[in-house]
C-alpha cells in the first residue's frame, strides 16, 4: 500500500511543465465586436491587428520556465528519495517482525502486538508525509503557474504599448489555431523579450 501511494505521488508530479494559455483583448477590440454588423464589410475589420505567440516554444526557451522547471524536478526527486528510503527501511522491519512472528521469537503476545502496532503507525506516518509533500509540490506548483502567467501579461502589456495590437492569441499545437500565417506569429519577439529582461537566481 505504501509502495502504491509513493508511485501516485511519482507519476503525478512527473511531469512539471507550465501549460499557461493567455490572450489579451484591448477594450477598442471588444467595443468592435459587440457593435459589429452584417453590414461591415471584410476591409472594415482587417484594420484589426492580431498576432500570436506559441505556448510550446515559450515554454521550453523561456528561461524563467526553464528554471521554475528544474528547481521542481530537483524537489521532486529529492522527495521521491526520501520516501523510497523510508519506505524501504519500513518493508523491511515489517519482513522482519513477520520472520519473528512466524519463529515464535516475540516474547509473549503482547510485545508481537506492540510491535505490530509501532509498524502499523510507521505505515501512517509515511502516508501522510507522502500526502504532505505530494500537496506542496502541487501548490508550489500552481503558485509558479501564477508567476508565470503573471510575468507573460505584464510583459505584454508593456510590448504591446508600441506594437498596439488588437488581440493577441495563445496557440498549443493545434488546441486554438488550425491555420495561421507566419507573418502574425510574434513567439520569438515574445521570448526575447522575456529573456532580455528576466535574470536567473544562478547567475546573479
């Protein structure tokens, strides 16, 4: 049973990447949308101006993400060490006291109880410091799924102060853009940008 919760928490928590999808939506842009009529021809909205950034690609070269990623995968495998050890040493008192049991090695009823108990409570105790850490790796995780997001939408809001587009989108693979030419695709400005201004805790 022990074994079992430890390899939840580990297959859980294997994966630690930050899929944030944001989209920005300039007050101009909404006021558009809602008085838009079938009268409006074509050449009336390609005066919006749209771009996207790629979810993917801002994951895996932003390097705020990219240290946000490491420190948690070094949490978390610290913390796998630490039950397996635990959990090892517990199986095998347990191996013994069966041994033990099955010999008629205890000294009376009594103290095999005692004993069972004492393993018994050793057994909890794992599960619940497994439960622990399992629950603050995940908070720590939604709080720099904050962080992130929050760095994304402060960065753009100021980018977007020279460059004045209308909307810009998030893509995932194909989860929100089937199609779209390369021209509006901003990832690499986005990523630089972000890079330019982040300064990694290693290198200070």
């Amino acid at each position: 049973m022990v074994m079992n919760r430890m390899n939840y928490l580990m297959n859980g928590l294997a994966a630690l990447a930050f899929i944030i999808l944001f989209s920005q939506c300039a007050g101009k842009a909404d006021n558009q949308t809602a008085t838009t009529t079938p009268t409006q021809t074509n050449a009336e909205l390609a005066g919006i101006k749209i771009a996207y950034v790629e979810i993917d690609t801002l994951l895996t070269k932003y390097n705020f993400c990219i240290d946000l990623n490491e420190a948690m995968m070094k949490k978390n495998e610290n913390i796998r060490l630490t039950l397996t050890e635990r959990a090892n040493a517990l199986k095998k008192e347990q191996q013994e006291w069966q041994k033990k049991y099955e010999n008629n090695a205890f000294l009376s009823p009594e103290r095999a109880q005692q004993e069972y108990n004492r393993l018994t409570k050793m057994e909890q105790d794992l599960q619940e410091l497994s439960t622990k850490l399992q629950n603050g790796l995940m908070e720590e995780n939604n709080k720099n799924s904050l962080m992130f997001r929050d760095s994304i939408n402060a960065f753009l809001k100021e980018y977007n102060k020279a460059h004045g587009y209308n909307l810009i989108f998030s893509n995932t693979g194909f989860d929100n853009l089937l199609y779209a030419d390369s021209v509006f695709n901003i990832t690499k400005e986005i990523v630089d940008g972000l890079n330019a201004r982040y300064s990694s805790p290693s290198k200070k």
